[in-house]
C-alpha cells in the first residue's frame, strides 16, 4: 500500500491484494499438478478462486484483457454449445489506438483506492508496446 494513503487504508479493512495469474494451464489442470499449492493459496491464504474465468482468446494479452478490464479483443467461439460467438469490445489494432484510461481496470481502481500497484512478472501482455496507453501509470512502472 502506499505510504502517501497508508492512514485511510487499514489492513484488516483492506488487505494486500495479489493477483496470480498462471499463463499455459487451465484451472483444473492447476488443481490437479499442483493441488498442495492450490490447498494453500485457498486455506493458508485466503484465496479467492476465479472459478468460470475460462480462456477466451490465443494467448496472454486476449485473456488478461477480460479479467482486467472486463473487455475482449478476440472473438469468443461458442459453437461447441451451440451458442452464439461474443463479438470482440475491441480489434486488434482499435485497442493500440484508444486511450483505456476511462475504461474499468482493475489495477487502477486499487491505486485509486490508495493501494501500491506494483508488477512482479514477466512482462505483462504486450499491453505497454502500444504507445497509446501511457496515461495508464500502474503498467509502466
């Protein structure tokens, strides 16, 4: 948390927030490689399971983009259930060119919040190559 809000934020009100992401493996492949980590992440540490937060898109930056901004950029095949596809909230090339400032991102809502947002992975997807995105503090950093 930052120290500039650390008095509005109070630790058992507002608790550290992590978000994991594991890129190449879906949930139940997670709990079953690795299900004495899963028990942890759960039991030991409160854990918040994601559960229905499916792949949407060919790698990285298609499925981050819905769990933290809550748009698409690639279009999500249903036909396996007979349902309609989910057009893209974005192209490929129209969320380079759009400022998402105004958009809900989840990682700024918490630096509004006065939360410390930090990254501690490898470099997060492709989202800081487009140019147009600099008024987005917390990918920068």
């Amino acid at each position: 948390r930052s120290t500039a809000n650390a008095s509005n934020l109070r630790r058992w009100k507002n608790p550290d927030v992590h978000i994991i992401a594991i890129d190449s493996i879906g949930s139940a492949q997670f709990i079953r490689a690795l299900p004495r980590t899963v028990n942890f992440l759960l039991h030991g540490m409160d854990a918040v399971e994601f559960r229905k937060l499916n792949k949407v898109g060919a790698n990285t930056r298609p499925n981050a983009f819905p769990l933290l901004l809550g748009k698409t950029t690639e279009t999500v095949d249903r036909s396996a259930m007979n349902l309609e596809e989910i057009k893209p909230d974005f192209s490929e090339q129209q969320f380079c060119r759009t400022y998402l400032d105004n958009e809900l991102y989840i990682p700024k809502e918490y630096l509004d919040a006065g939360y410390m947002v930090i990254r501690a992975f490898k470099p997060f997807p492709d989202f800081v190559r487009c140019s147009k995105l600099v008024n987005i503090p917390c990918l920068l950093k």
